[in-house]
C-alpha cells in the first residue's frame, strides 16, 4: 500500500517535470525563433535601403511654350512667352538643356522647335537676326520715315521701345493737336544717324522699323502721310505714362 503511493508521488512528480521542462523548451524556442526573425527583418530593411534606387531630383529647365520657328531670335522668343520655366525629374532632362536662358543672348534658333521641346544649347546659333524673324502673331513691321529731330536719329536703336506721336490725328475725324498714337512700341530697325541708316541717305533722316498690330499699322501709315511723326524715346523699365494724350498743335 506505501509502495503504490509512492510509486504514484514519483510518477506525479516526474509528469510535473516532464511539463515544465517542456514548456522551458518551448519558450526557449520561441524566443530563438523570433530573434531569427527580428534579425532576418533587420536584414531584409537593409538591403532594402541599399538596393532602393535613389529620390528624383526635380531639375530646372526651359521648354518650348509654342512653335518657334528657325531663325527666331532668342529676345523674340522670350518676350513673346514662347518659353516657360519648369522642372523635371534629373533622369529626365535632355543633355545640354538650359536652365538660364542669359547664355543664349543675340542667338537665334538653329532649326524649327516645338512645343514641350525642352531648350537646348544646340538648338541655338549665332546668326543674322532678320526683321521677318522677330516678328509673331499678329505683329507687322512698318517703316516710318523720321529725320533727326523727329526720330531722335542716332539715339534710338534697334531693341528700344518708344512711343509715336502725331499731329495728323491718326486718321481720326476731328481729332486736333498732337496725340499719342501707341506707346511701348518695339523698334526693329533704326538709322544709326553716321550716314547708314535704314532706307536712309544722310545721317539726318531714314527709315525707322517698327512693330506694330494692324490697327497700329494703318494709323501709323496715314499719319506718315498727312502730317508728321514723332517718335519719343522710353526709359528701359519703370516707364510710366498716359496712353493717349493731346497738347498744342505741332503743324
């Protein structure tokens, strides 16, 4: 009777054992399993990292707004909103676009570019700016015969703007004293006042190129015609004024 009581404390006992040396296993298993696992993630997120290509840079640059025809001078194509500033990926950008179109001054484009073109040092060269080439939309050029008290021969040159002037009022009936015609008005062609002017034959009088819209045109034309024309020189920037303004008679 002792015996089997024993017998059974110690078969207890052992069962006992047997558990908790089972659950020490198991937790030891468990804790090596996710070490394993941590280290295996800590692994993964590394090479991760190192395999990720790396962020896109977003690049200046300067593309094409319209069609810019061959021949047209870069001061053209940037006053006439034929260019816009944006940015694109670094992996994107064509070799030799530009990012400041300054370097490009006095050229012209060397061949046809189209819209969304990006700008490129290559697309550009030096070459003769004619008058056909700077000229958009509905921009004409027309000559105004000026001598040198009119047309400030000598002082105007190509590039400048200015306002017209005339006593003939524009073809306007009724209109008296001397108006102001247009203002801001870009010159193409000036005679330079040394006896190679435009059209010109002396260094006091010649042909100034201007341009105009055709409504600009056809006033500037009949006041050439029926009465003088004045051209007055505006400061580079900052110019201020009235748009249309009448004084005394000049005839």
């Amino acid at each position: 009777m002792e015996a089997s009581s024993s017998t059974r404390r110690r078969t207890a006992s052992g069962l006992t054992g047997a558990m908790f040396s089972s659950r020490r296993n198991s937790l030891i298993t468990a804790i090596v399993a996710a070490l394993l696992a941590g280290l295996l993630l800590f692994m993964f997120v590394q090479n991760y990292h190192k395999s990720s290509p790396a962020a896109q840079v977003n690049t200046p640059v300067f593309v094409a707004s319209g069609y810019i025809p061959k021949g047209t001078p870069v001061s053209v194509i940037a006053s006439g909103s034929l260019m816009s500033r944006t940015t694109v990926p670094s992996n994107h950008v064509v070799v030799g676009a530009i990012s400041d179109p300054s370097v490009l001054k006095g050229e012209v484009a060397a061949q046809a570019i189209y819209p969304g073109q990006q700008l490129t040092a290559a697309d550009f060269t030096t070459g003769t700016v004619t008058i056909t080439s700077q000229l958009t939309g509905n921009q004409r050029a027309i000559a105004i015969p000026v001598d040198s008290a009119h047309g400030i021969v000598g002082f105007v040159q190509a590039g400048d703007h200015v306002d017209v002037m005339s006593d003939a009022g524009g073809g306007r009936v009724g209109a008296g004293g001397v108006l102001t015609l247009a203002q801001n008005v870009l010159v193409l062609s000036a005679p330079s006042g040394s006896g190679g002017g435009v059209g010109g034959g002396g260094s006091s009088s010649g042909n100034i190129i201007l341009s105009v819209n055709p409504r600009q045109a056809a006033a500037f034309a009949f006041a050439s015609d029926n009465g003088k024309v004045w051209i007055t020189l505006r400061p580079p920037v900052g110019a201020v004024g009235s748009t249309s303004t009448q004084g005394s008679n000049g005839k």
